[in-house]
C-alpha cells in the first residue's frame, strides 16, 4: 500500500509539471484560437532570464518577478511582429510558424548559454514531509499548489471577467470582436503576453527538478500537449485534471504492469488520446464547437 501511494504522490508531482505547461498552451488557444508549440521554448528563455538575474546577485523572486514581466513584453512582441503576419491565414501556417520559433528560440538559449546543466534555485524548501506513508517533497507539493491556484485564476478569467470574454470574442471571431467594438489587435497581444507569462511561471517552478537546458521542457511539451487534448483545448480544469491522471497513469502501469514497464509507460498518454478522440472528441472537459451557418 505504501508503494501505491508512493507511486501516487510521485506521479501527481509529474503531473504538476506537465500540468503548467497545459496551462500555458490552453490560455493561448482561448485567447488567440492557435495552438503554440513554441510554449516550451518560450517557458525555457524566461527561466534563463531569470537565472541571469540571480547570476547578476538579485534575490530570486524579485529575479523571478523581473523575468515575468520581460516574458509579457516578449509574448506581446511575438504576437505583433510576427504570429499577426499569419493569424488570418492558414491556421496549419501559423502552427508551422510555433514550430519553426521553437528551434529557433532553443537554438539561441544553447548558443547564449550552451547545452550544460544548470542548476536552478529553488523558490520553495528541499525538505520532505511524510504523507500516508509516502515521502512528499515540499517542492513538488508547492509547484502543485501553485499549479492549482492557476488554474482556478485562468477559470476565472475567462468564464468571470469581461477581459477574459473579450480574449474568448476575439478567438472565436476576430471579424465579429472587431464589429463589436473590440481592440483585436490589443486583445491578441495581451493574450500572448498573459501565456508568456503563464510559461514564465511554469518554467521557473520546474527549472529546480529539472535543471536548466534549452530543450528542459521538450518532453514535458509532449505531456502537455497529450494533456490538453484529453482535457479539453476549452478547459483550464480539464487540462489539470489530465496532466495529474497521466503522471499517476504512468507511474502505476510502468511498476504493476511489467510488459508495459519503464519503456513504454511513454505510450500510455497517447492510448489514452486515441481513446478519447473517438469517444469524446472535444476532450473529457472541453467544449463541443458549433458552427452556425
């Protein structure tokens, strides 16, 4: 039983981390109605900006604060000087764009600052706590406190603030937001910004477990984005829910199930997805879209 537990614990801990970049990726989707494949790379650069700041002899959250804040100008800049040339193209152009600022922000944070590990410090104490038998980090409990306050903030936002149903206007249709009287331009720029950030945030609560690389979040962009179509591109809480059940997914068949084992637990999420797909397309928690003709 200790074991399940252990196993349980240390699976939500993964979630957690796969969880935030879910978050990030769901946020720019309903504020700009695109799927950013750039997310990661963008969570990487803001947690090499603020190790910087720490390098330079600031306290870290006020290095983590400064870096938060540079990391919504640089999504807003994304957005205008380039994603807006594409957005009211093809779509599959623009996620191809994601794509190609994915190498090429992870190709500039390995020239800057090369393909070594570096560690990063942690916002929250390396002591453990013992919970129903299991051994529980305090980090990774925090970054799952953390991750979960988000998410009720992002649900927030888009179901309770006019800001956040003018994001939702402008995704669903630009032509129409703008009708209405909506600064579009405005709006997706704030939107970018506010998933820069988002990615920010998530880069700095993983850097400390997974040490600072250019491509540190590439495979946790596999997960989140495994997470967001089994929650729900609409569906901050979804996501979440998604992310933890595939850490916890994983952990368990990888130790009870041995012809699965450590090798393939990586095949479980997307079983998971082809499953989900054909039963419930829109995602466990998504939304159905209708198109009014």
């Amino acid at each position: 039983m200790g074991t399940f537990i252990q196993l349980v614990v240390d699976g939500l801990a993964t979630g957690s981390i796969y969880a935030a970049l879910a978050l990030a990726i769901v946020l720019v989707n309903q504020a700009t109605g695109l799927i950013n494949f750039a997310q990661g790379g963008m969570a990487v650069v803001s947690a090499y900006i603020a190790y910087v700041f720490v390098e330079l002899g600031l306290p870290l959250i006020l290095a983590i604060i400064l870096a938060i804040v540079l990391s919504f100008l640089f999504g807003a800049l994304v957005e205008r000087f380039l994603i807006r040339r594409f957005e009211r193209g093809d779509p599959d152009t623009a996620v191809v764009v994601t794509i190609g600022l994915l190498t090429l922000v992870t190709g500039i944070c390995a020239v800057l600052w090369g393909y070594n590990n570096l560690g990063f410090p942690s916002l929250f104490p390396l002591t453990s706590v013992e919970i129903l038998g299991a051994v529980v980090s305090v980090r990774s409990l925090a970054t799952a406190v953390t991750i979960v306050v988000i998410m009720v903030v992002l649900q927030l936002l888009f179901l309770r603030t006019k800001l956040g149903l003018a994001l939702r206007a402008v995704a669903d249709n630009p032509a129409s937001a703008a009708f209405s009287g909506l600064p579009v331009g405005r709006l997706l720029m704030v939107g970018w910004g506010l998933a820069a950030t988002l990615g920010a945030i998530a880069g700095v609560l993983v850097a400390p477990q997974l040490t600072l690389t250019p491509g540190m979040l590439d495979t946790a962009l596999v997960y989140a984005l495994a997470a967001v179509i089994l929650g729900g591109l609409t569906s901050p809480i979804g996501c979440v829910v998604a992310a933890s059940a595939i850490g916890v997914l994983e952990n368990l068949v990888a130790v009870y199930i041995p012809l699965i084992g450590h090798d393939l637990k990586i095949a479980v999420p997307f079983a998971l997805i082809f499953v989900i797909l054909i039963v419930r397309p829109q995602g466990l928690f998504g939304r159905k879209v209708v198109v009014r003709v």
